[in-house]
C-alpha cells in the first residue's frame, strides 16, 4: 500500500469519485490527417472501467474540503505473482 497525500487549494469543496480505467492507446496516425493536417483526435475518449486491475484505492469517493488535505491509499495486488524461476522453467 502507498500512501499519498492531496493538498486542495480552492475555496469551495469538491466531491470525487476514483475509477480505474483501461488505457486508451492511440497511434500519432490517429490524431491527424497526414494529408490536410486535420486533428481527428476527440476531446471526449470513452473509458472502459477496468474491473479486474490489480490496482485499487482508498477512498474511493468523497469530498475534497475546500483548502484541505486529503490522505489516499493506493495498493497494487496482482492475482498472481510470476517469480524469476516462472520465466526460466519453461
């Protein structure tokens, strides 16, 4: 687990919601025509919510309070861990 802190600097309160993600790989093709140097890249990419990484945190959700701090908890569990000899066995 790795803590991490989130210092807010505003003066109103905002909530938040965590989602974790699958990435979004787009080649530099994609974003603009070769030919008319048009961009074709979206300022709006829909994400796909990743329900089996191995990465969650803490809080998921909440209010960030208006100039406050906020302690975060982000953990790294795979479902399987391969050790040096799973490589060299094969």
């Amino acid at each position: 687990m790795s803590p991490f802190r989130n210092h807010f600097y505003s003066n109103v309160a905002l909530p938040f919601e965590w989602m974790v993600v699958k990435p979004h790989i787009m080649s530099a093709s994609c974003s603009a025509d070769a030919e008319t140097g048009e961009d074709h890249s979206s300022p709006s990419v829909s994400r796909t919510l990743d329900v089996e990484s191995p990465f969650s945190i803490e809080p998921q959700n909440g209010v960030l309070e208006a100039s406050g701090i906020a302690n975060f908890h982000l953990t790294f569990a795979p479902p399987e861990v391969l050790t040096q000899s799973s490589y060299t066995d094969s």
